[in-house]
C-alpha cells in the first residue's frame, strides 16, 4: 500500500461541485485523486487502477453507495468511507453491514473528512517480538500476527480495513477484553454511542468469518461491562 501521503484516492459522488471541492481539497493535502460520477464509472476506473481508500456517497442515481460497496466486497478489500445523509441512521448501520470501514455524515467539515481518511490508511499491524506468538489459533481459523492476516486452512480470509484494525488491536492483548470506548478511541473515530454501535457492527461482521456458530461465540467474546475479547486457543 502506498504511504499515506501518497495515497491514491476514489471520489465517488453524482454531485459535480461535490466531486470537484473534495478532490481539489484532497490533492492540496498530497493525496492522489480519481472521481466517478456514478458506480459504473467507478467500476470501470477499478478495473484498471487500484486505490487505497474509496469515498462513497451512498445517495447516487442508478446503483446505491450501499449496493455498491455490497458487490465490491466480494472481490476487494479497498477501505471504503460512506458519505451519508444527516440522521439517516439506517443508512450508515446498512453501509457498515455491506463492508464499509466508516461513514460521515453530511455536510462535514473537510478537515473531519481528512481525519477519517488518515485514520483509515493507518491500518499497519505491528509487528511481533521473537518471544511473542506469531499466530493466534481461534478454532477454525488463525490469525499471523506479524502480517495481519486471517487463515482459514490455506484459504485467506478478506478483511476490510476496519476488521483488520480490530484483529491488530485486540490480537495486541488476547486474553484481557478491550472497552468499545478504547476501541472507538484506536480507530480514530469520535466519542459517542452512534460510534460504539458501529464498532458492534464491524464486531458482528468479524465473527461470521471467526466463528463456527458467530450466534455463540467462541473466540471472539463479548464481556459484560468490558467489552470485547479475543480468547485463542
């Protein structure tokens, strides 16, 4: 992946003054830049180039940023950042189920945008010691800990870029549960319940691809009052 400040961006938005103030925005800030009006052009630009990052709003002609997002997470793993309409609730929970890493809300401040983007790009795992475990083995599955990968026999697992933050931070500590408000906090999102239940979201989407029975978890526990935990094998 490129570095962050070289990051090659897609805006996908129907409204042209929209698509020309982000990318003008966005490129003042080192990052690279393509734009599609609608999801067939954004198809046609993701078949030829790859990018770091997709920004998507959801309301567009023709195919939705949800549907969109839906059908490109069969095939990528290209984070995805939604843009919603204010209050439209069922809309971010719905992008977030499709496989988007984050939503905004609009209208947004251009600075909140870029805080989400580089929050976003910073997705490295870190990299173990010699003296710590280099896979974590959660029944059907293992996680590589120094590649932030999920293996599933000699199938690997896709992971958006949200689910692999969430694998980063709590393969950090198995064992010992992580609050939602920490979780929150290492994602680089703001501090409110709306965030707290997307990460809920993203937990949820983790586990169908952990978990044997994700209805009953194994592996990826929820602790009452604590939060969220990872208990390998």
């Amino acid at each position: 992946m490129s570095n962050i400040d070289q990051a090659h961006l897609l805006i996908v938005d129907d409204d042209e003054r929209i698509r020309g103030l982000l990318q003008k925005f966005l490129i003042r800030h080192d990052f690279w830049v393509s734009a599609a009006r609608d999801a067939a052009q954004a198809r046609r630009l993701l078949g030829g180039l790859e990018f770091d990052l997709i920004v998507m709003d959801v309301m567009m002609p023709g195919e939705d940023g949800i549907s969109l997002t839906r059908d490109l997470r069969l095939k990528i793993t290209t984070p995805i950042l939604l843009l919603t309409a204010k209050g439209e609730t069922q809309d971010r929970i719905a992008g977030l189920e499709a496989g988007a890493d984050d939503y905004l809300a609009k209208p947004f401040e251009p600075k909140e945008l870029l805080l989400r983007i580089n929050a976003i790009l910073r997705r490295v795992p870190q990299v173990a010691t010699d003296t710590s475990p280099k896979f974590l083995h959660l029944g059907p599955v293992r996680y590589d800990i120094e590649r932030g990968e999920l293996w599933r026999g000699e199938d690997l697992v896709r992971l958006t870029a949200t689910e692999s933050m969430l694998m980063n931070i709590l393969s950090d500590k198995p064992g010992e549960p992580v609050s939602r408000a920490d979780l929150v906090e290492k994602l680089g999102r703001g501090e409110d319940k709306a965030q707290e239940r997307a990460v809920d979201v993203q937990i949820t989407r983790l586990r169908r691809k952990i978990e044997e029975d994700p209805k009953q978890p194994r592996y990826l526990q929820t602790v009452r009052g604590a939060g969220y935990m990872l208990a390998p094998e």
